[in-house]
C-alpha cells in the first residue's frame, strides 16, 4: 500500500494532463448543449436572409432600370424613380428593427452558457471532467463566437448588399432616395455585423457567469448592448477619423454629414441651416418652411442650398460642412470591428478568469 | 380504525375546497416570485419616460411657438416652423427617426420576459409540485398569478404609452394648421405604442408568453417562441388588419379633409364610371394630356396628373381613414387584442387544471 505510486486521477484544476483530452471532442458536447440556440438562429437569419434576397433583388431592378433610364427627367425615368424609391418604404422600417437581430443572437445564445450550468447544478459535473474547466468553458465559447460570427458574416454580406442600391454614388443626381452607407445599415454589414453579436454573446455569457440566472443574464445583455449601440451610433462613430472640413457646397450625396456651420467674415455666425428669415432678407424666392436637411430623405426636392449658398456667398456668408467621405466605409468598418472583437475577447477573458477563479 | 369519518384532506385536485384561502394571499406570493422582473420593467420604462420627457418638453415649447406665432407668414414665425421642422427630420426620436420604430421592440421583450417565466420556471425546476399542491389550489393560483401580472403590466404600460402619445402629439396634427408646419399621420409606426394599443400589445405577449411556457415548458424557448409569435402578428396587423378595422371612407376630392394627417389606404381612377387604373396613371396617359414638363418637382406627381386628367373625364378616387377615427381604431385593437389575451389566459389555466401533477 506505501508502495502504490500509480498516478492519482489527474486534478481538474490541474492545466497540465499528463494525456490532455483533445479539444475537438468539446465540438460534439458543445453542439449537443446548445443545438437548439444555433438551429432557432439559423432558422431566424434564413428567414430574413430569404426576405432580404427577395426585396433586395427587387430593390437591384428598380435601381438598375431607373439608373440605365435616359434622357434623365423625363415622365418615363421620373415613374421608374418612383418605383426605386417605393421600393425603400417596404424596407425602411424592417431595416431598423434588423439592428436588434444581433443582440437577440448574441445575448441568447451566450447567456446560457454559464448561467445554465450554473442554474441547474449540471455545473459541478462538467466542470469536474478530466477535460479541466478553464479549457471546458473557453472551448464552448470560441466554438460558439466561431459559429456565430461566420453566420453573422454570411448575413451581414447580404445586408450590405440588399442595401446597396440606396447608397449608390449619384442617386440624389437623379432623384433617387439615397444614404450614406456610413449611416444607416453600417452596423449590419460584413464586419459589424458579426462583431456586434460576438459582442453580446460576450457579454450575454459574462453576464450569465455573474448572475448566475439565465433569463436576468439575458436581459442584462440586452441592457448592456443597447447602452453599447446608442453610444456608438450617437457618440463614437463620427469620430473614429477625424472629419474633412470643407467649404465647397457640392458635398457627395453619400457622404455622412456631421456637422454644418456658417461664418462670416472670418467669424462663426450661426450652426445648421441658415434661418428662412435669413434667407427671405438676402435671397429672392419665397421660401416654404418645409425643412432641407442633409438628410436626403426624399430625392423628389433637389436641394435648394446651392441657390441659399450663391445668394448669401456676396454678404460675406460661407458654408462650411465637417463630413466623413464614403471612402471611409471600409477604414471605419474595421475600427468599429476591430474595438468590438477586442472588447468581446476581453469580456471572454474576463469569463473564463471567474470560472477558473470560482470555488468548485 | 373502521368508523373513522374524519374528513380527508381536501383533494388538490378539488375545486370546492371547504375554507378558500383568500385571493389577495396570493398577491405577496406573486410579487415575490416576479419582483425581479417587475423591478426591471419599472427601471426600463421609468428611465425612458424621464427620457421622453426631457425631450418632450423642448418639442412642445418648439411647436406651440410655432403655432401661436401671428403673422404666420412673417419670417420669424417662418423660423419658428422651421426649427419644429428639422426636429422631425433628423432627430433621433422625431417622427421620422428611428427612434419610433425601436419602440415598437418594447412590448413583444416586456410581454416575453416576464410571462413566460410564470409556469415555465415552475416546470422547469420542478418547484410545481410544491406550488400547485398548495390548499390554494392549482387552477386558482396560475389564474391569480396571471391575472395580477397582466393588470400590473397593463397600468404600467398604459401609463408610458400615454407619455409617448404625448410625446409625438405635436407631429401628428389635429390642431390649427400652421402653414408649412410639419404633419404625420397618428395612424403611422407609433398607432401600436398608444395609451389603448401598447398595454394591449403588452398583455398579448405576456399571456402569448404564458402558454408558451406552459407548452415548452422552458423559460428560454418560451420568450424565443414568444418573440416569433408576437413578430407575427405584430407585422400581419400592421401590413394586413388595421386598415380594415372599420370600411375606409371614399372621396374623389383632391385635397383630403385634413390633407396631412388621415391615413390613405388606396387610390384610383375612373374613366366615365368605369375603372380606368390604379395608383399613378400610366406613361401613355400622361404623355398625351399633360406637358412635357408636368411632371413637378417637389410635389407629389399624383395631384399634378390629377389636375390635367381631370377636362378628360378621369376622376381620381382615395380610400382613406379620417383623423378622427383614431380613438375608435385603437379601441377596436385594444379589444381584439384584450380578447386575444383573454382566451390565451384561459387557455393556459385549462391547460394547468389539465395536467396531471
């Protein structure tokens, strides 16, 4: 009995098995726990990604018939116009509400992770396996965020490209509704949109690890990432670049405009559109009160700015526009992306350091 | 032992329990359970009221400036409607914003989240076979259960949808028209997040998350299950329903009473009685009768074709809902949704009795 040396059952805190088990087995028991998560999502995005195919294709002809439509103006090309912008009012509202699309994903699928074993005991039995628990939880969730963020890439490609049409170069020109890509659908595209739900499954399974409660997990996830996207979408994206400053009035229809200012001689005058009382002092054509944004909300109305910039060009007034050029669309989807993917392996690290640091 | 007669104890199964525990027991027993719940309900609306407030107020001062503002067609009054204006346009939470449209989110998560869990967490943990042994009797407490959370959701909800009826009241009309000021109809996004339609709504994903639970039987399936039922109808009542809650009107004046604000449904035209086309008319129409260059910029193209096909015997006709049909609107859709919940709740608390313990 003094003699015995046979190596005791190797320690589930110890990192270092003699014959680790190897990872991939984690592959089957992860898709086991959670197939019902990654079958309700593919069921949802393959439900969407169907509707997008059909409303894009159907978005693609209108844009491309009134875009190949000449002489531009006319009855003909002004009907086919009609058609393309029709098309954006059956998308307009299903296009907001795809932005919560992420964090239903993420925060459903990523909640359950801890908090479920945790809830229900089961925990005590995985986390025990020979296969040790740091390695347990962080196979899960890499497998997971892998899954999850290769289905988001897939979606988000065709996101961008249902939407491409309403952010073509040139569509204010012919009166068609047009939009910064940097606004709109940016956070649904091929980068965002994988990493805004590794974002919630992150924090849905932070979440979970601390509250230990599924469905409260879930909810905070949903929380923390509607904070997150307010504060990106309001606060951090136009300055993830600084902004071009520009005082020439043709701004690209497609740029994103942050802000517009008036001077003159030299001094600030006034912020955003000049007044119509300004304007009716200076310029000579009566003047609606209908508002003229930026926006380019309808492309019917060509704005009339240029015609307010010409009058009030010779009393000393200049328009300066802070806008971020189209051309940024690739450079800020990568910021954004990139900032998401690290807070999300942050938020991950953070997990797995309160598994590992949890008292059995 | 033989002559023993003492009552058993009564059956839980039984109905005609001899002593009823009161009802109101059964208030701190739900308010434990869901306190949590409840408490983030409470959070999330209280914190978007204060936010709708603060934005509200501003709104408000902007539009009753701009409408008590005489001369209406001086230019300070000019710069009034304007500063109204560009709030409906660009603002996050104006009437075009997206803002209006994240809310309609807020009843399908608030019904899901604290619904389902009101049976499914009793039947996932197991904790039924405590509760529904109780002298209280099974039926009795999914009925009270469900019936105190469905009030408390729809006062509270009732409450915030008032604040948001609040909120966009100064775009959506009915008031002395100011020219140029800026109108939506009520019958837009935000019918369904109305004082009479968001509690409806909320109570309907609640008792659509009730028996979900009771059929699933697992409080994440369940809020999944909720949320698609709920998507469902949400978007069938918007795109197909509500537009024939009562026969809209017909008109074939060109400017409708109250132009900005009612809802139109269809348009047409006739051609000495007889359907000539629907919508826009075609090219070859407007080619012949109107000039080259009729086709306005500006205006909506309708109106302008309108005038120059009507020497030729075309009549434009528009289906449309009137302004004032909103308070009957929201109440036919709070009651086919209060009955919609209803039934779901009996539902679910036949489906309680039913079950075997």
């Amino acid at each position: 009995m003094t003699a015995l040396t046979t190596p005791s059952l190797p320690d589930s805190e110890d990192d270092a098995d003699p014959r680790p088990l190897p990872w991939r087995r984690m592959a089957g028991v992860t898709w086991r726990q959670h197939r019902a998560a990654l079958v309700g999502m593919a069921v949802l995005l393959g439900a969407l990604a169907v509707w997008l195919w059909i409303v894009g294709a159907s978005a693609h002809h209108a844009w491309a018939a009134a875009t190949a439509c000449r002489p531009v103006g006319s009855a003909d090309c002004q009907d086919l116009a009609a058609a393309f912008n029709g098309t954006w009012d059956a998308m307009s509202i299903p296009a907001v509400l795809l932005q919560v699309v992420p964090a239903l994903i993420g925060a459903f699928t990523g909640a359950p992770v801890l908090a479920r074993e945790l809830e229900t005991g089961t925990f005590r039995f995985a986390w025990t396996q020979g296969f040790g628990r740091r390695r347990w939880v962080l196979a899960k969730l890499v497998a997971l965020a892998t899954v999850l963020a290769a289905a988001g890439t897939a979606f988000g490609a065709l996101v961008s490209w249902g939407f491409q049409p309403f952010s073509a170069l040139g569509n204010q020109d012919l009166g068609l509704y047009g939009d910064s890509p940097l606004v709109g659908q940016f956070s649904l595209r091929e980068v965002t949109f994988p990493a805004w739900t590794l974002t919630a499954f992150a924090a849905g399974a932070l979440a979970g690890m601390l509250i230990r409660r599924v469905v409260p997990a879930i909810a905070a996830a949903l929380a923390t990432y509607a904070g997150l996207a307010i504060a990106a979408a309001g606060l951090l994206r136009e300055r993830y670049l600084p902004a071009l400053v520009t005082s020439n009035p043709n701004v690209p229809g497609t740029a994103w405009i942050i802000g517009q200012w008036w001077t003159k001689g030299g001094r600030f005058a006034f912020a955003g559109n000049p007044s119509p009382s300004l304007v009716g002092q200076f310029c000579n054509f009566p003047q609606s009160g209908v508002s003229k944004t930026g926006g380019g909300l309808s492309g019917a109305a060509p704005a009339p700015a240029p015609t307010i910039q010409q009058c009030l060009a010779p009393h000393g007034y200049v328009q300066w526009t802070s806008y971020q050029p189209t051309s940024r669309l690739w450079p800020f989807q990568w910021i954004e992306g990139g900032w998401l993917l690290a807070l999300s392996v942050l938020l991950i690290a953070a997990t797995i350091w309160l598994v590992h640091r949890r008292a059995a | 032992m033989t002559a023993l007669t003492m009552p058993a104890r009564p059956d839980a199964d039984g109905d005609a329990s001899p002593r009823p525990i009161p009802w109101r027991r059964m208030a701190g027993v739900t308010w434990r359970q869901h306190r949590a719940a409840l408490a983030s309900v409470a959070v999330l609306l209280g914190a978007l009221a204060v936010w709708l407030w603060r934005m509200g107020v501003p709104l408000h001062q902007a539009y009753a400036a701009a409408v008590a503002c005489h001369p209406a067609a001086s230019a300070a009054c000019q710069d009034l409607v304007g500063g109204f204006n560009s709030s409906a346009d660009g603002h996050f939470m104006g009437s075009k914003g997206p803002g209006g449209v994240l809310l309609q989110v807020l009843p399908a998560l608030i019904g899901a989240f604290v619904g389902a869990p009101v049976l499914a967490r009793e039947l996932e943990t197991g904790t039924f076979r405590f509760a529904w042994t109780q002298g209280f009797v099974r039926w009795r407490w999914a009925l009270g259960k469900l019936v105190l959370l469905a009030v408390v959701l729809a006062v509270a909800t009732a409450a915030f949808g008032a604040l948001v009826a609040w909120y966009f009241q100064p775009y959506g009309g009915a008031s002395p028209q100011v020219p140029g000021l800026f109108e939506n109809s009520p019958f837009g996004d935000l019918f369904s997040l109305r004082e009479v339609t968001f509690p409806a709504w909320t109570v309907a994903a609640f008792a659509i998350a009730a028996l979900a639970g009771m059929l699933i039987r697992r409080v994440v399936p369940a809020i999944v299950a909720t949320l698609a039922v709920y998507a469902g109808l949400a978007f069938a009542t918007a795109g197909l329903l509500r537009e024939h809650y009562l026969t809209p009107l017909v008109t074939t004046a060109v400017s409708l009473p109250g132009a900005s604000t009612a809802w139109v449904i269809g348009q047409w035209s006739t051609l000495n009685g007889r359907f000539a086309y629907a919508g826009d008319p075609p090219l070859n129409l407007v080619n012949q009768y109107c000039g080259s260059n009729s086709g306005a910029k500006g205006g909506p193209p309708g109106a302008v074709f309108t005038q120059c096909l009507a020497p030729h015997g075309y009549v434009q006709w528009t289906s449309y809902q009137p302004t004032s049909r909103l308070w009957p609107f929201q109440w036919i859709e709070g009651g086919w949704l209060l009955a919609l919940s209803a039934l779901l709740i009996a539902v679910t608390v036949w489906l309680v009795q039913r079950r075997a313990a």
